[in-house]
C-alpha cells in the first residue's frame, strides 16, 4: 500500500477541495492570475502542500485559505472541506459580499416578463449594437 501524497499540482488540488467544477477550470484560473499562493501568481502544474496559503478567486468570491491536507480525488463536499482551512476575514468579507448582492436584488427586481421584439430592438440600438 502506498502512503498518500505530500504534495499535488495546483489545479488538482482546486479540483478535488471543490472551488472549480472541473479541472480545466481550475487549470484556466491559475493561468488567469485567480489563484496566488503567498502572493505569487500560481501555475497549473505549481505543487500545493499541507501549509500552504492560497488565495482564490472564483465565481462564490475570494477565498483565502490554508491547505491542511492534499488529495489527488475529487471526494464528497464533507471530504472537500477537511482540505482547507478558510480565515475568519475571508469569511466575513464572502458573507458581506453576498448581503450586499441580496440587497441590491431586492431594491432592483427583475422584470415581469422578457422584453418583446420591439423592445428588444430597441435595448439593441441603446446599447449601440448593430
């Protein structure tokens, strides 16, 4: 039986701690500059390892996180979690973030129904499309 893992790449790791759907997701991310791992830019193929610091960026917000533990499998989201470690700030500033996104929701509420065609070619030529 072999002993598990001290390090992994960078996009695996994203994939199986669950911030990216897929891996060539989380491979994009780091060559987008959304991932840093002590304020470096981070590669795809860069090794992660049990202390490392990364901040990531994705569609839920930015997370800044410790990694306790590496794993090459995509696991359930419990397993996921067990991966890392997210700082109190971080969570505090995600949270915040998603309050303001509810509020700016309720105070603009979508409309009724879809635009018709006459006003959809009117939102056309506002916004100056051809």
């Amino acid at each position: 039986m072999t002993s598990p893992p001290n390090s992994v790449r960078m996009d695996k790791w994203l994939w199986a701690a669950r911030f990216f759907k897929t891996r060539a997701f989380a491979s994009r991310a780091c060559e987008l500059g959304r991932i840093q791992s002590s304020g470096v830019r981070s590669k795809p193929a860069r090794d992660v390892r049990p202390g490392d610091r990364l901040r990531i960026e994705n569609e839920g917000g930015v997370f800044e996180v410790e990694v306790l533990a590496v794993s090459e499998v995509r696991g359930p989201a419990a397993v996921a979690q067990t991966l890392y470690k997210e700082s109190e700030a971080s969570r505090e500033a995600r949270m915040r973030l998603a309050e303001e996104r509810k509020v700016m929701q309720q105070m603009m509420p979508l409309p009724d129904r879809r635009p018709s065609k006459r006003e959809r070619r009117r939102i056309v030529q506002f916004r100056g499309r051809a």
